[in-house]
C-alpha cells in the first residue's frame, strides 16, 4: 500500500502567521455559556441556547468582517452550532475567509494554598478533545491563564505556565495552532509598575515553560495585556502604555514567537486601539503584533442589537466599524 503524503496542509507556523499579519486580527467571541448569557440579560436580552446561536451568528455574517478579522474563537457550544443556512459555524467562517478556533481550557478554580490566585483547568482528556476539534476544521486554540497583581506569586505563575505549556504541546500534536494567554487583569487601582511586575513575572515564567515542554515558538500566537494601570487607578496616556508594555515584553519574550495577539481586557475602544496603534509603530519590535479583543470589537454590537432581528444590520456595521479600527491600529 502506498501513503500519499499531503504537502496543501497549512503549517502550524504559517497559520500562526496568518493569524497575526499586519491588518487583520482576532475576534474572541469564545463567552462561556454563563458569561454569554450574562451579558445578553444585561441588554435585557432573554439567554437561551438559541439567542447565544444567533448573536454569534450576527458577528461572523457581518459583511466585510474578514477585511479585518483573520481568525474568530469560540466556546465550544458555539463550535458546535449551525448558521441559520444549516451550515456548521467552522465550515461558514472558513468560507467566510476567517479561521475558526475553540477555547479548551474549562474556566478557573483556587489554586490550593495558593493565597488567593486562580489555576486554570481542562488537561484531563484535552488530546482527545483537540483531535476532535481538528477533525471539525479548528485552526487554532486558547487557553486563559488569570492573574491578579494582588495575588500572583511565582508558584501561581509556575503552575499556570506549566499548564500552559501542557496545553501548547498537545494543540501542536494535533496540528492546532495554541494561542497562550496570561492575562494580568487590569481591574482594580494599581499602578502602571505592579502591572509591569506581575506581567513579567507571568511572561518569564511561561516561556521557560514552554522551552521546557518543546514548543515550537514559531507555530503559537501569544495572547497578553497591555502593561496599563488598574482601571480604577490614574490612567496613563498610549504613548506610556506602549512604552511600558514594549520593555516588558522585549525582557521576556523569545524573537522567535510567531506573534503577539492582545486581549483588552475591558478597556475602552479608543484606548485599547490608541495602545495598539503605539505599540505598532515601535521599529524594533522582533515580532508581529495585533488584536484578539473581546469586549472592545463586541460590546457596543450587542447593544445595538438588543435581540431584535430589525438591528442586525445596524449591529454588524458597528461591529466592523470597530474591528476596522483595530485593524488599522496596525496598518
Ligand atoms: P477582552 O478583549 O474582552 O478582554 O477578551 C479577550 C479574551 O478573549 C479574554 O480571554
């Protein structure tokens, strides 16, 4: 018997870059069910399987999206959905242009004797998972480590790391590109240095991880925040933020790194994109940077929304509008 070998698959490393090209970006659209419905009873907006099918469906059918969007993540009930039209949502964003991915890791829980700082689960049976995530046409993946200036400690970033890295490993088996996010929130009143602090311990950490599992920086796409005070605290201008964010990162993270994608971590769109636009204009940077935004591409869209058909036109223009901005943040 002979086995063809297959040359037209994309490589983990050639995806990685797709996902980060100047110009386009990441929308995460990747709520757990509990958030998803959350936020659509804060619009006053009933939460059922079927409201969350449909407001996801709004944001990928929105026309001129994959302009500016190169990939969308989803939780894995979105995953599973079908369009209105009957197709799959992995199929429908790829014909869209846009690369689907899956979020796996399964949410938090106390790390023990950890003095307050979360771990990340979700490694029990993840190879099994992500095989059949790639079966159903996943590109890439994430996985969100959460840490708090107030309680990260480097046992919280080595665990967290090393999870991580666990899950970096086995996306690369399975052909899955891993988006790794260690996120230091920015809630609370902190200034700009305990920001710098814990997002370089929690860099630091993770790359010394993934050096030791065998990731293949090339082939992931690394999902940090801004170096920013607390949002409750003195804010700092974009100029500062991306100063800050670009020593820190240069400190801990390889040349080699395909591409840093950056959540926004419930900061305004303007500022958020302002930070960007900063951050992209530095030269020196050995890596592409761009956006995988939540809430700064989505929020408004929702509003405008609200659960009636009538505003789905509006809403996906708002949508773009915003995603266009980010986009051009890096342009
Ligand atoms: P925000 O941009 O709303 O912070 O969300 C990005 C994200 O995916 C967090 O995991």
């Amino acid at each position: 018997m002979t086995t063809t070998l297959r040359t037209d698959l994309p490589t983990l490393a050639g995806t990685a870059r797709q996902l980060t090209h100047a110009g386009r970006g990441i929308l995460a659209a990747d709520e757990s069910i509990k958030t998803m419905s959350s936020r659509l009873e804060q619009q006053g907006i009933p939460a059922s399987e079927a409201a969350r099918r449909d407001y996801r469906e709004l944001l990928i059918t929105a026309e001129g999206l994959s302009d500016w969007v190169s990939g969308v993540i989803w939780s894995d009930e979105t995953f599973g959905q079908d369009l209105s039209d009957g197709r799959p949502f992995p199929q429908a964003a790829r014909e869209l242009g846009v690369l689907p991915g899956i979020k796996v890791d399964t949410g938090t829980s106390k790390l023990p004797n950890g003095g307050g700082a979360l771990i990340t689960e979700g490694l029990d049976g993840l190879g099994d998972r992500l095989a059949s995530y790639a079966d159903r046409g996943a590109a890439f993946a994430k996985w969100r480590a959460v840490f708090d200036v107030a309680t990260i400690t480097p046992y919280s970033a080595r665990a967290n790391g090393h999870a991580l890295a666990r899950y970096a490993a086995l996306c690369q088996r399975h052909g899955i590109v891993p988006i790794v996010e260690p996120e230091v929130l920015c809630t609370g009143g902190h200034d700009l240095g305990a920001s710098a602090q814990a997002s370089s311990l929690a860099l630091r950490t993770l790359f010394d991880e993934l050096a030791q599992a065998g990731v293949d920086l090339s082939g992931i796409v690394l999902k940090p925040n801004f170096v920013t005070p607390g949002l409750e605290g003195a804010p700092a201008t974009a100029g500062t933020v991306a100063a800050a964010t670009f020593r820190v990162l240069s400190d801990t993270v390889p040349a080699s790194l395909a591409g840093i994608a950056f959540l926004s971590g419930g900061q305004s769109t303007a500022d958020v994109c302002e930070s960007l636009r900063e951050l992209h204009r530095n030269g020196d940077r050995p890596w592409p940077v761009t956006f995988s935004f939540g809430r700064a591409l989505v929020s408004d869209a929702l509003a405008a929304w609200g659960g009636d058909v009538r505003n789905v036109a509006a809403a996906q223009e708002i949508l773009v509008a915003n995603c266009r901005q980010a986009g051009q943040a890096t342009r």
